[in-house]
C-alpha cells in the first residue's frame, strides 16, 4: 500500500457510463438526454457524441485487465439507467442487468472492489419526455424504484454506492449555464432541478437502508475550493455566498435538512425558491454513511454588484489544466479540512481527481509528466489531510482512460490510459499509469 497511507486504503479509478460504454442504443438500451443532446447542431464540441465512446460495453474484459495491472482494490463506475431501464420505469432490459452483472462478478474475481454510482447524468430520454425528468418532482420515485431494481439485483456484491454524482452539475450546468443535457437557461427551474435531485438522493438513501443490510451509500459533489480575490469586506462576504452557492447547498442540506440560510434568503427575495413540500426536507436529510469529493480546482470570487449572487468568479493566475483549470493541490488538502469538520465529520472519498493534458502519441508512448506532477502534489495534500485528522478512506483517479468529455468531446484527455480514437480504440498506458501503479505498491 501507498507510504504514509491506511493499510485498507481504497486506490481505484473512476468513470461513468455515458463517457465510456459506447453501445449505446444496443442490446436493448434506451436513450438518455446525453444520446439526444450530444446528436443536437452545436451543442458538443466538433459534433462528437458518446454512440461508441470507448466501446466498453464490449472491451469491459480488456479494461478490468488494465486495472489489475494498475493493482487497484477498487473501481468506481456508474450505471446507465436507461440501459437496465430503456424508459426509465417498467420493463426491465436483461441483457443490461447482464452487462452490469459481468462487469461486477469480474472485479469481484480480481479483488477489486465495485463502488457504483446511480447516477451519472444520462438520464433515459422517456423520462425527461414524459415530464421533464428532473424537473418535476415525482421524478425522486421513479429514481427511488430504479435505485431498488440495482439494490436487489447487485447489492448481493455490490458494498458501496452513490447515489448522485455530482448534482450541481444536474441542476445548473445543465439547466443554468446550459452546457449539459438538457442544455436550458433558467435560474428558477435550476433550483428546482437541485431540489428534486436532494429529494432523489434522500428517496434512494431511504430504500437503500430497506432493502440493503450490508453496504454503504454515499453522494457525491462538486468540491471546488473557493477563495476571495482581496481580503476586503465584500469580497469576503461575496465568497462565502458563491461557497454556498457551489458547495453548501449540496453538502449542507442532504446534512442538515436546511438550504444554507444566506443564499436561501437571496433566493427567496428573487421569487426563485423551489416549492418544498412539508416532507421534503427530512426525506432530503436522512442520514447517509460517506461524502465522495470530486476535487479539480480553486475558484477566486469578488464581489460583482449586477450579478443575482452579488459575485464573480475571476480568473487565477496559476498553471491551467487543459480545461482551462487551475491546478492547486493545496485547495484539496484545504477543502478536505473543511468538509471533514464543516459537513458532519463523515468519512470522505475522494471519488474523482484528475486532469486534462494536451497528451501526445510518440513512438508507441505518451510522456504525460504533468499529469504525474499533479497526481503526485494531490496524493501529498490528501496524506496531509489524513495526518491532520481527516478520516479519508480512499482516492479514485479520473479517469481509467480518455474519454468523452461530455460538451468538450474527446478533446480533452483525462485518462492513465491513451485511448487512440484513430486506430480501432487502442489501449496505450501512458507513463502517469506506471507512476500510478509504482505508487499503490510502495509500502
Ligand atoms: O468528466 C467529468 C466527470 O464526468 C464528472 N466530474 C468532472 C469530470 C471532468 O470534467
């Protein structure tokens, strides 16, 4: 096991399904908004969409065999709901249970072990058709049933799972920002999309502790590290409203069974609250076992009068990721000090962390030093934070390999593993693989 790390330490890798699987309207499977969205004029980046993806509906094999030679104990990934449910409720697609099936029993059968997100964003196509998926609130029971379809038919293997991931995504860069499927622009309906998300989450955790005996639920979110520009009044105070904005309402509601008060307050001026209905907020807050930290950067914030938030997040000046991202490590040791003490002293996951790197074929390899730099410097913050008393409990690397990087496409290279989209998918680790690997052995 890593030095300085616990002996029972969960290494993996993350992915999900939409980025990776391909197969998409294959044996069986249904649509999602993402197979509708990524086909629509202008929406990704050079027209690509995620139909074959990394083709690992049919490769699973190749890439568990990847992550034996990495000595992962674990491997985080998500399942395609409308591949086990093509309309969302109703009939059920055997041959998708089947896939997941296979993919659990192998990772089983190389000793590591499967922790699968509920959600990862594609929703089936049905469902935002029949009533506009996330924005209706009956959406939590169908999310509810679906979550007990997936507890009785792996949960027999299946010990850790996560119910959402990343709902700040789900809700504004989907329905504010307009970058991800469904691709609107309205604050007000954005909220109420992130309500019946936590809604969604809480109904899961609720059937999870029926139906399940043995096993872990967990949400994962967004964990940006929020800084002020200056040290000023205002860009303080314009801090900790944008913290709660991207952080709290995610984090301190599903704990809490309260919105964080100061940006719920401003909400409630503009008219933008979601209706919350007398229930709502207990069934959000029922008790859950683990946070999962997807930790990418830092965002600096001032005080921005004209904006609904009163804020602006502004350019940094440190080194940028591929997706234009600073890299600051110390944001994740930081980050996991304050959502350890802030969000209910819960065992945290680091589900993803990674970057994205202008990678190159040459020679049969890809040289990716920074990616090795910056996984180094990030494993150092989360030792520190381990040291400093967080109860961490494991580290997921995004991403196994390239993959489709949602609106940017499969311009943006996250993977250990190159994958050569030119030449029937090949499979080439990169050397950030083998200090990946090097670095889970050393005792
Ligand atoms: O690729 C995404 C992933 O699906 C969710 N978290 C961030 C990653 C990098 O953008």
């Amino acid at each position: 096991m890593a030095a300085g790390f616990p002996e029972d330490f969960l290494w993996g890798v993350a992915t999900a399904a939409y980025q990776i699987e391909g197969a998409d309207l294959e044996e069986g499977k249904g649509p999602s908004i993402w197979s509708d969205f990524s086909h629509k004029p202008g929406r990704i980046d050079f027209g690509e969409s995620g139909d074959v993806a990394c083709d690992h509906y049919h490769r699973f094999t190749e890439d568990i065999d990847l992550m034996t030679e990495l000595g992962l104990n674990s491997y985080r990934f998500s399942i395609s709901w409308p591949r086990v449910l093509p309309k969302g409720s109703g009939t059920t697609n055997q041959k998708g249970i089947d896939f997941y099936d296979k993919l659990v029993d192998k990772l089983l059968e190389r000793e590591i072990q499967p922790i699968v997100t509920l959600y990862h964003w594609d929703l089936p196509l049905d469902l935002q058709a029949r009533f506009g998926g996330w924005e209706c609130r009956d959406i939590s029971n169908y999310f509810a049933d679906y979550s007990s379809l997936m507890f009785y038919r792996l949960g027999d293997r299946v010990k850790y799972w996560i119910t959402l991931n990343e709902p700040y995504c789900s809700s504004h860069v989907s329905y504010l920002w307009g970058e991800h499927a469904p691709g609107k622009r309205d604050l007000k309906m954005s909220l109420s999309v992130a309500h019946n998300l936590l809604l969604s989450h809480g109904e899961a955790v609720r059937r999870f502790r029926e139906d399940v005996k043995d096993g872990l639920i967990g949400l994962t979110n967004v964990s940006t590290f929020v800084e002020p520009v200056t040290d000023s009044k205002e860009d303080l105070r314009a801090t900790k409203i944008y913290d709660q904005f991207v952080n709290g309402w995610f984090f301190e509601t599903p704990l809490t069974g309260e919105y964080p008060s100061e940006l719920f307050a401003l909400f409630e001026n503009a008219g933008l609250t979601p209706n919350i209905e007398s229930e709502d907020m207990e069934i959000i807050s029922v008790p859950f076992d683990f946070w999962g930290v997807n930790y990418y950067t830092r965002n600096l914030v001032r005080r921005e009068e004209s904006s609904i938030l009163g804020t602006e997040v502004v350019q940094g000046e440190l080194p940028k990721s591929e997706m234009g991202w600073e890299i600051y490590p110390e944001g994740l040791e930081a980050f996991l000090f304050k959502a350890y003490k802030q969000y209910g002293k819960k065992p945290i996951y680091i589900t993803e962390n990674g970057i994205a790197c202008k990678d190159k074929l040459l020679n049969g390899s890809v040289d990716d030093h920074r990616r090795i730099e910056y996984l180094r410097q990030h494993f150092s913050a989360a030792l520190n934070a381990i040291k400093g008393g967080v109860d961490l409990k494991g580290y997921f690397v995004w991403t196994l390999m390239d993959n489709f990087e949602w609106a940017r496409g499969f311009s943006k290279r996250f993977g250990l593993v190159y994958v050569d989209y030119n030449n029937d998918l090949r499979r080439i680790p990169k050397k950030s693989f083998e200090y990946f690997r090097d670095f889970i052995r050393t005792m």
